[in-house]
C-alpha cells in the first residue's frame, strides 16, 4: 500500500551520464527527467545560468513554497473529525498499570519491545541497557555502556540482538546470549558513527540493516555485518530526535522528526526526502507511523500531536487541549489505529481517539515525565518509560 | 576572495537544490482529504475487532491482565 504512494523512484540509467544508478526526478524546465544522485549534485553546483541569482533562486524558492501550499489547499474539503462525525463514539476505558520494571538507577530514556511481545528493552541516562520479561519483570541481561544519556534502543526483528547508543555517537549492536559465562560487553560491535548524539535508531525489516538518527541533523542507513553506510539522508536543519520506518514488508521509506520543526518523509534506496511537513510550533520528539502506512502522528514540545495523511499530503488532525501545556515526548498508535497514546512532560499520558480528536482518556502514575511509549506488538498493552526511573506495562 | 566564491557557490547549490525538493513536492499527486479520510477510517473499522485494547479480550487470554504470577520449572 504504501509504496503506491510515492513517486517512483526508478532504478535505471541517468538521463545525463547514461549509467545505472537509483534515479531522482529533476525539473528542467518544467520537463521531468530522471538523474542519479551524482548528475543532481553536479547540476546543482554549475555555474550560473544567464537569468540565475541567489536572490532569484531564493524568490523561485519562496514562490515554489506557496503554490506547494496552494495544492495542498486545494484538496482540502474536508476535515477528519467531520469524515468522522458518523462512527461510533468509543466506550469508557479501563487501563491500569499492570506491571513496573524497577532496576534502572536514572532516568528511562527509550525502550522497545521485541517482537515476541514479551521482551523488552530499555535504556537509560546512566548508561545502563537492560532487557526484562514483561510478564514476569525479571531482567534478563544488563549491559552498562561507556557513555551516559543512552537515548536510543532497538530490538533486532530476530530478538537475538540489541542495538543502543546516545552520547558516544555511535550505535552499537550486542548480540544476546544466554550462556552465563559470556560477557556481553565483549561482543560488541559498533555499527553506526555520527559526529553528534544519537537520537534514535531502529533495525529494519532483518538484523543486517541498522538506521539511526543523530543530533548532527542527519539521518543515516548501516549495514550490521560491515559497519558500512550504506545510504546517509540529509535535509533537516537542525537535530533530528525521532524516526520510525513504514510497517510494510516491501516499504522502503520512514519519516524522522527533528528539532527544526520538520518532519520529512525519506525513501531509503535513494536518499531522497520525498515529503516534508512543517506545521509544528517546536521540536518534533516522536514520529510514529499509523499502521497502514498511509499517515504518521508526531509528538512535539508545542504540548500538540498531529496526524499527517501521506496520500494528501497535509496535516489532517491535531491532537490539543488549551489544559495541555507540557510538551508530547513520546507517541504510539494501538493496533488498529483508532487509539493514540501520548506521554507529556507533565508526568500524564493522554489517550486520543485518532479519527474524531478527543481525549478519551488521562492515565497518571509516573512520578516524572514520560519519556518514551511503545505499543506493544500485537497490541494488548503498552509499556511507557519515565524520568522515575520505571518503567509501566499498561492493559 | 577565493572563500567568498567558494561560499557563493555553496549558497547556490544549495538554493538551487531547495528549488529543485520544493518542485518535486509541488508537483506530486496529491488525494482529496475526503478520500485519504475515508481510507483511514476504512482501515480502522476493519481491524478495531483485532484491537485488545479497545475490545478487551477475556483476562484469561491477555497476559498481562491475568492475576496468576508466572513461574518457570527450571
């Protein structure tokens, strides 16, 4: 579904230099052709043509800018919460903190959940990373880090594996193992270099491919095995705090979130940004796909969440109470979509009813802001992680 | 003198690289809102039935919501 979407972006040979390369579409007088990335650079550093200067360039920016939101305009007749004014209101919920992970000696920063939805890992300000049974609260593995503010973890889909990092600019993967005599700090193996924090990563659809996000405003694609990279994505202009990759099987694109405002839609073959969206009134903190990847939701410091709609290209929702004054850090939808959680700086999470924009529901417990919110996968509960050093298991 | 050439041409490549994103996203097929809407809610109705948190399974089979402690015979 999701790869419909999108522009295609051919793998061919280059309109220009005639090689086969992953192409880009580039506007020469209002012509389409195709490019491969270098012939894009290359055109993009030439000389001045006869009429070009940076002022017109800048103007031709600025004029681009509003007939972008001209046809985004155009196409905006209607409202979600209006489309969906004719379904049925959700009922009152019952959520309950379930279990606590106690063990963390700071601040929870992230975690994740591994995909046998029992596992979990999380992550936090003094360096330690540690893996639980959510049913049981037993820990299972504990690593302590070389560095502090472990702001970023990832379950590897085969759940074998580990990968972390924050104020060491890199991203490290620790295979888990459950022989005892095994020291787990041994077999680590640092995948990514950035040349600012790491702000999030995230393994794709298998353990070979690592793609993390840094406070060096750019977002970047490993390969595990090799250390290599394989593709780097730059556009934002300041840090980027969040990214999440599309849910489909043959999805080849995510959306990251950063401290410029913007989120921006990538494809992961090309490095190109296909979409940008700049609604928000501060730091974008968590981005996170609806599940049939058509949209996403963002979290942001401006105290709102907002849906994105990728098929019309426009914010569609926006999830805010004038009551709500602290900043989203945090945000995940349940299985089906109808449900978004939010975690605020204000200690609470909020529940959005996602298709007519009402709070369903304020849950309280932690003692410090929430950080971090991950529905787990197949969607009976969700585990949010907080400045209180614990972590809560909600149903 | 040579910086400052050097810095023009960087400014102009890079406005001549926002020029060419704002193009490419100017031009893109867009849909109705109505229509991606009716998507999202289509999408939604079909699976709230799977959703455990909006249509709560009994507690026998949530696992989390089961009061009985795990323990593993070792």
């Amino acid at each position: 579904m999701c790869d419909q979407t999108f522009l295609a972006v051919v793998f061919g040979p280059c309109d220009k230099c005639s090689k086969e390369k992953p192409l880009r579409a580039v506007y020469i007088k209002s012509e389409q052709l195709s490019y491969c990335s270098l012939c894009v650079e290359m055109m993009a550093t030439e000389g001045l043509h006869e009429n070009e200067t940076l002022a017109s360039l800048k103007t031709e920016a600025e004029s681009l800018k509003g007939k972008l939101e001209e046809e985004r305009a155009k196409l905006h007749d209607v409202e979600l919460h209006q489309v969906a004014e004719r379904v049925e209101a959700l009922g009152q919920f019952v959520m309950k903190t379930r279990r606590t992970l106690k063990g963390h000696g700071n601040k929870v920063l992230c975690m994740d959940w591994c995909k046998d939805k029992r596992r979990i890992v999380s992550s936090s300000q003094d360096g330690k990373v540690i893996v639980w049974d959510s049913f049981t609260t037993n820990k299972e593995h504990a690593v302590t880090m070389p560095c502090t503010w472990v702001m970023a973890c990832a379950y590897a889909p085969s759940g074998c594996a580990i990968a972390c990092g924050g104020l060491d600019n890199k991203c490290s993967v620790y295979p888990l193992t459950f022989d005892k005599n095994e020291n787990m700090a041994a077999k680590k193996k640092s995948v990514a270099m950035h040349t600012n924090y790491l702000s999030a990563c995230s393994f794709t659809n298998s353990d070979m491919q690592i793609l993390t996000a840094s406070g060096d405003g750019t977002c970047a694609l490993w390969d595990v095995e090799s250390g290599q990279l394989l593709q780097s994505f730059h556009g934002h202009g300041a840090d980027v705090l969040c990214l999440d990759l599309a849910p489909s099987e043959t999805g080849n694109t995510f959306v990251s979130g950063g401290c410029d405002k913007k989120a921006m839609v990538w494809d992961m073959r090309s490095g190109q940004c296909i979409q940008s969206f700049e609604t928000h009134d501060s730091d974008i903190n968590s981005v996170r796909y609806y599940p049939s990847g058509d949209a996403f939701a963002s979290g942001s410091d401006d105290a709102t969440c907002r849906l994105y709609d990728l098929r019309a290209d426009r914010e569609v929702a926006i999830y805010s109470k004038e009551s709500i004054i602290f900043g989203a850090s945090s945000v995940d939808f349940s299985l089906s979509g109808r449900l978004l959680f939010a975690g605020y700086n204000d200690y609470t999470i909020n529940v959005w009813d996602v298709l007519k924009g009402s709070r369903v529901s304020i849950l309280f417990g932690h003692e410090n802001r929430v950080s971090t919110l991950r529905v787990s996968p197949d969607g009976t509960a969700f585990c949010s992680g907080s400045w209180d050093h614990t972590l809560r298991i909600w149903a | 003198m040579k910086e400052l050439m050097s810095n023009s041409t960087t400014s102009i490549s890079q406005a001549r690289k926002a020029v060419e994103q704002l193009k490419m996203e100017a031009y893109m097929d867009r849909m109705k809102v109505s229509k991606a809407a009716a998507d999202l809610l289509a999408y939604c109705d079909a699976h709230i039935g799977e959703d455990p948190l909006i249509i709560p399974v009994p507690a026998s089979e949530n696992p989390f919501r089961e009061k009985k402690l795990f323990c593993t015979i070792l």
